[in-house]
C-alpha cells in the first residue's frame, strides 16, 4: 500500500528532471526563432549597403562611371551602422556584393553557456544606366 507522501516524493522527482528539460527546449525555440529573424535581418542590411554602394556614380567623358573606392566606403559605414562587421566585393562590371557579419545575442541558451549565435547575411546590387529614348 502507497503512502501519500511516497507519491508526492515521485512527482517531485519526476519534476526535478523534467523542469530543466522543458526549459532547455523552450529556449532553443526561443533563441532560434530570434536567430532567425537576426539572419533576415542580416540579409537585408547586407542588401542595402550593396544597394548603397553602388549608387556612388562619378560623371566622366565616357559616361556615368561606379567609384569604387566611395562605394566601398559607403557600404562599410553602412553595415558598421547597422552593428555588424562586411566584406565589400564591388567592381565596375558586376556592382557590389556585400557580406556582413555578427552575433546573436541569446536569451536563454546563455544559461548553458551560449552568450550568442554567429549571424552571416549577402546582399548584391548592379547598377544600370538610364538613357533616354
């Protein structure tokens, strides 16, 4: 025959186990979810700084010419705005590819020790001329 307290001493038990469990599994789903969400946004700023870059235009005899170097620059502050570290690829024949870079920071995967989850986004752009018929 059972004693109410024997029972009571298996759920506690039972609970002790399956408490940090339950909390590790939330949190993965919590912290993913925002990694996630930390990816797109990610993709999107590596997107704008491309977008950025190559909207740096000189005027020249030839004709509307990508500067390179103001490009570059650009896209770099832009991402460093942003928080995130960029690889800036930009040549006058294919625009510009940019990279960025940064962490995640976690709001429950940081109880075992995970403060954070790399984040990588690329973005390109190409900029075309515009003539007049």
């Amino acid at each position: 025959m059972l004693r109410s307290n024997e029972r009571g001493l298996s759920l506690s038990v039972w609970t002790a186990v399956a408490l940090p469990a339950f909390i590790v599994t939330i949190g993965l789903g919590v912290d993913f979810a925002g990694h996630a969400a930390a990816e797109q946004e990610a993709r999107e700023i590596a997107a704008q700084a491309a977008r950025a870059a190559v909207h740096q235009v000189t005027l020249t005899d030839a004709g509307p010419m990508l500067d390179v170097g103001a490009g570059r620059r650009v896209a770099l502050r832009y991402a460093e705005a942003a928080g995130y570290s960029a690889d800036v690829r930009l040549t006058q024949a294919t625009g510009a590819t940019v990279t960025v870079r940064g962490t995640h920071p976690t709001a429950f995967l940081g109880l075992i020790g995970i403060r954070g989850i790399p984040v990588e986004g690329e973005g390109t752009a190409r900029g075309l001329p515009v003539t007049r018929s």
